[in-house]
C-alpha cells in the first residue's frame, strides 16, 4: 500500500506541474485591443477552434483537471 501511495503522489505531481505548464501557456480571452473588434465565432479560426494549437490546449487541460481532482481525493482516501 505504500509503494502504490508513493506511485499516485509521483503521477499527481507530473500532473500538477503539467497543469501549471497548460494554463501558463494558454492564450488569455481578452486580446487588447483586439478583442473592441467583436468575436472571432465566425471567421474561418473561430469555427476551427478545435483542432487548432488553444483548442488541444483547452482539452488536454480539461483532462488534466479531472485527473488532478480524481487523484486528490485517491490520495486522501489512501492517508
């Protein structure tokens, strides 16, 4: 039970810091002035969102997140 204690702590912090890492790198949703010019839904970016470099970002830190959560409480139950 220790080991699988100490193997969980491992893989919550990688994932921790790859958490930190994603948000850090993500785009914020203000632009400057940028963002006086409207939205950007309808432009050929804004409907592709997903497959570009912020959408994987977006869903690779959703993940992360759960995983954070799901390994938070592993680890509580497991002290």
């Amino acid at each position: 039970m220790k080991v699988l204690s100490i193997v969980i702590g491992v893989v919550f912090m990688l994932v921790c810091a790859a958490l930190v890492v994603l948000v850090l790198a993500q785009e914020g949703k203000s632009q400057g002035l940028g963002a006086i010019q409207g939205t950007v839904e309808n432009t050929y970016w804004g409907k592709n969102k997903g497959r570009s470099r912020e959408g994987v970002l977006k869903t690779v830190t959703i993940v992360l997140s759960f995983a954070f959560v799901i390994l938070a409480i592993v680890l509580n139950m497991m002290a």
